[in-house]
C-alpha cells in the first residue's frame, strides 16, 4: 500500500531482525522493505530503496550501527534518512553517539511493540523519541560533563516564548504537551519549534533537546 511507512531493518541476530520483521509487517501503516545483517549491507540497501525509516542496531559486525546512521543521517549528508537506533544495551556514550550521528530515535530492544511503533511513526514524520528510560539521565549526564564540542550560538536571539517551548522540549514534552503547558494552540508549538531548529541550526527535537542541555537551558 503506497501510504505505508516503509522501513529497513538491520540486525546481525537473525532471530531478533526476523521478530522486528514480524512485528513491524503486523502493525497498521508499517512494511518492512528490507533486511540488512550488517552495517554495510543496511548502507547499501538503505541507499537504493530510500526506506522511510531505518531500524538499526548498534553492535554489527564489519560496520555497526552507530557508523550506518551516520553515513546515511549524518551532519554532512544532505538528503538524511530517517534512522532509529535500538540495542539491548542501555549505556549512555551508546545513545549520545546514535544522537550525534543523526539518529531521530533511541530504543532498548525491551521496549515493547507500542514503543516501537511510536518511534517509527515519529521518525517518519520528522520527530524522535528516545527510550523515556534514558532521555533526561541522558542528556542531564553529558551536561554535566559538558558538550562534545563548544556549543553555537543562535543565529538570532530567542524570543521568551520560544524559550519556553525550549525547555519544555528538552524535558521530553509532546507538542501536545507543550501547548497543553504554555497554554497555546498546538499549531503555534509546531512553528515555534520550526523556528528553534532554524536558529539553533538543528535538524530535530533530539538535537534541540541537546542544545538546551549543553547551554544549561533545562
């Protein structure tokens, strides 16, 4: 069906790649296209059939997940694929690495076929959701230990509002969640984070999430 969302899965397990196959074809909108047992191939695949969302895990053989997202979801690709990172392990320098490679999701391999679904429908239409278990530990942990590299400026000052839903994002909120908390319409949280990713020069939610964390804004 042309409205599915079609995605590509890559997993050196086959057991596991075959489990995410079946749950991913069983639920409404999803339709897997394609299976990778490495890195390289889920590359090479990824680049051909141009899936809408990538489900990659981070530990493969040859080329891991975390180079994969990269090469196809990276700073310096222009056309990015829409990557979600999911991995048995919960370790921190794993989900900061998958984000700065351009990950838009971040799931433990436990999280539950609602979850999965979730993060693939958001990737899809341009959101990211990590694994709420480590969102703000997350984030609140490389604050502390201060960013990767020194954090830009905005290209414009923030306005008090955009501030606001600033915060809010990086706590984890929704959009609906942000309207419901500021006490706005919900199209006027979507253009205030359009605005946000413009002037902090992000590409999602996840990266505004981690800019407010890096300057301290939580």
């Amino acid at each position: 069906m042309p409205d599915d969302i079609r995605v590509l899965v890559a997993d050196d397990q086959e057991i596991v790649r075959t489990g995410l196959v079946m749950i991913l074809n069983a639920e409404p909108g999803l339709r897997v296209v394609g299976e990778a047992p490495d890195g390289r191939r889920a590359v090479e695949l990824a680049q051909r059939l141009r899936p809408d969302v990538c489900l990659f895990d981070i530990r493969m053989p040859g080329m891991d997940g975390i180079e994969a997202t990269r090469r196809l979801a990276g700073p310096a690709v222009t056309d990015p694929l829409a990557v979600v990172v999911i991995t048995t392990f919960d370790l921190d320098d794993h989900v900061y690495a998958a984000l700065r490679a351009g990950a838009r999701g971040f799931l433990l391999k436990d999280a539950g076929t609602a979850l999965l679904s979730q993060a693939v429908h958001a990737a899809a239409r341009g959101d990211a959701l990590i694994a709420p278990s480590v969102t703000t530990r997350l984030l609140r942990a490389f604050a502390e230990t201060g960013p990767a590299t020194p954090h830009r400026q905005p290209i414009d000052p923030l306005t008090d509002r955009e501030e606001e839903v600033l915060v809010a994002v990086a706590r984890g909120r929704t959009n609906a969640e942000v309207a419901a908390e500021l006490h706005i319409s919900l199209s006027t949280v979507k253009t205030h984070v359009t605005s946000l990713m413009a002037k902090l020069l992000v590409r999602n939610r996840v990266e505004i999430a981690m800019w407010a964390y890096e300057t301290g804004r939580r």
